[in-house]
C-alpha cells in the first residue's frame, strides 16, 4: 500500500509538472506588457517614421492675390499653426495688385520651386484650370480655399458653403429691415465664392421675401474706394436704399465709407470680418458680417495638402485609376455672425 501511494504522489507530480510547463510555454492571445510605455505612433507609408511628424525640407505655399489684404492673415495664422505641428515650412506669398496675370506669375514662381503643395485663392477659375493641373501633373499637391477652380484637378476645396451664407445673409437682413427694403448690392463677379453669395442672397429674396428688392447693383473688384465711389452713385440714383449688400470685407470698408460720407442711415452688410471691418462694426459703421473661419480655413488647407503628399489616405475606391483625389471633395470651415455685441472675439491676434 505505501509502495502504491508513492507511486500515485510520483504520478501526479508529474502529471503536474507537464502540465506547468505546456501553461508556460503558451502565449496569451490578449497580452499587455505594461513596461512598453505609451503605443507607438502610427508610421508612414515608407514606415521610417511616424506618419504626422514632418521635415522642413517639406515646403508648403499659400498662394493669394493681394497679399496685403487683411483676410489672410486668420488664414495663414491656420495654415502655419498646422505646419508648426507637422514639422513642416509654410510660406506666404501673393501678388501686389488684383490682377490674375500678376498672380498666375506668382503661382509659376511657386511651381518652379517644386514644394510638395500650394493653398490656392485663385482670382479666376478658368484660367487657373491649366496652371493648376500643370502643377498637379508635375507632382505638386494643390488644393483651393474660399475660391474655387473647380474644372481642374485641385485636390479638394476648403471654404463655407456659399450657397448656405448667400441664404443665411438674405434671412438675417430681412429679419433687420421687417422683410422690406431696397437693397443695393457690391460684387466681384470674377470669384466663384463672390457669385454663389451674390445668386443666392437674390434668389432667397425672391423667394421669400417680395417686399425686399434688389436696385442696384455695383463691381469693386477689391478696390475699397471704387465700392466707396459705387455707393455713393447708387444713393444718389437710389434714395430709398435701405441697406448696401457686399461680397468681401474690402467692399464692405468701402461701402460703409461711402455711407458715411452721404449720412444717410443705410445700413453696411459684408462678409469677412478683417480687423479695420471689425472696428467699423464696433462704431457702428458697418452693421454686420458673416465671417468664415479663416483659422480653420487656412488649417485645414495644409493638413490636407500633408496628408495627400505624403500618402497617408487610401480610401477604399477607385480614386487612382479613376484620377480623382483622394480627399473629400469640401471640407466647410464654417462661419460665424459678427455684430457689435460679439465682435471682440473675432481679432486676429
């Protein structure tokens, strides 16, 4: 019996110990090994590095018409906050005057320079198409922003909906003039964006609001003393203007210069609320302005000229042997309502 009992102990510690070393020498199918530290970031297509940490040998351009104009400056504070975080060279360059030969030569110098993408604001989309799928076809990635290009083969376009501030515009303004009024309008026909405010801001009337007419109707192509000129003949032509309508903070500066000087109490609405705007907001000069947001605007330009350049997005399509872009096709920045109450947040630093 003893003989038996230490040749069932001797069994079973056996039997234990195979069973110990087949538990050891298997690997949990869900391990964390604490000491690792923080997951790795996610790596690029070559896999040499992590796939949002750039190089300044990686240059970026925000290609503008007159570069001095005050809109660009919250689009570049966007655009260069984004290529600081990547890592990356951001550089701001544009033309002296709104002309779109002077800024075609400007966009061909950026070319010439071979950076891996441009943020366009072209003048003119058509005759932007060529330059632009040039570029494209060279390897450099572009993209548009607030203007558009739309028959060529920019990447993506990065603005607010036109066609939705067109509407929000005719909406707000007849809700301050008890939805009647004339109206005088200050355009730029040669943008894209400039237009769809323009067709929808009047169809929206049209549709909703018939004591609400549109009489007159200027161009000021970014001159703000030809808006302040224009303003002035239609009031004279027009008396009962009740507010000017303006596609752009330079019109609207323009506009409410030329209101003021008449000293008729005609309201000023425009768009882009530029610092000097945003002063003739604060006294009363201009009565308000839709406002897209220009940081995001200029952000979101770099972001999706980074990842188209170094590959970081296949999405599942035929986007490659179809040619089209691989980025969503709008990406909307959004807009804000400027007023005198609200005015102060809107300040480029």
């Amino acid at each position: 019996m003893i003989k038996e009992s230490r040749k069932r102990i001797q069994f079973f510690n056996l039997l234990l110990l195979a069973v110990c070393i087949v538990l050891t020498s298997c690997t949990p199918i869900n391990t964390t090994k604490v000491s690792e530290g923080p997951p790795k970031a996610a790596k690029s297509v070559s896999g040499n590095k992590p796939a949002f940490v750039g190089s300044m040998d990686q240059a970026y351009f925000m290609c503008v018409f007159k570069q001095n104009t005050p809109y660009w400056k919250g689009v570049f504070k966007g655009f260069k906050a984004a290529g600081d975080q990547l890592g990356v060279r951001t550089v701001f360059t544009g033309c002296d005057e709104y002309d779109v030969n002077a800024q075609l030569r400007v966009f061909d110098q950026i070319v010439a320079k071979k950076p891996k993408g441009i943020a366009l604001h072209p003048i003119n989309p058509d005759v932007f198409k060529e330059p632009i799928d040039k570029a494209i076809a060279a390897g450099i990635k572009v993209t548009c922003f607030a203007a558009d290009s739309p028959e060529s083969k920019r990447l993506t376009l990065v603005t607010s909906d036109n066609i939705t501030e067109g509407r929000f515009a005719a909406d707000y303004i007849a809700g301050k003039l008890g939805e009647r009024g004339e109206i005088g309008i200050i355009e730029r026909p040669s943008q894209t964006n400039h237009v769809k405010r323009v067709t929808s801001f009047m169809e929206r009337l049209e549709e909703k609001y018939p004591e609400m007419k549109v009489v007159a109707r200027a161009t000021a192509d970014g001159d703000e003393a030809k808006a302040a000129r224009a303003v002035a003949t239609m009031l004279k032509a027009y008396p009962n203007i009740s507010l000017i309508y303006c596609v752009a903070g330079i019109e609207g500066m323009g506009a409410g210069a030329g209101v003021k000087e008449s000293g008729k109490p005609v309201k000023v609405f425009c768009y882009d609320a530029d610092p000097e705007v945003i002063d003739m907001i604060k006294d009363g000069t201009i009565y308000a302005a839709i406002h897209p947001n220009t940081v995001n605007q200029g952000y979101w330009s770099m972001m999706s000229l980074y990842i188209a350049a170094n590959n970081l997005i296949d999405p599942i399509s035929d986007w490659k042997q179809a040619g089209k872009s691989p980025l969503p096709a709008l990406i909307d920045n959004g807009l804000d309502v400027v007023t005198r109450e609200n005015c102060d947040y809107f300040y480029v630093k």
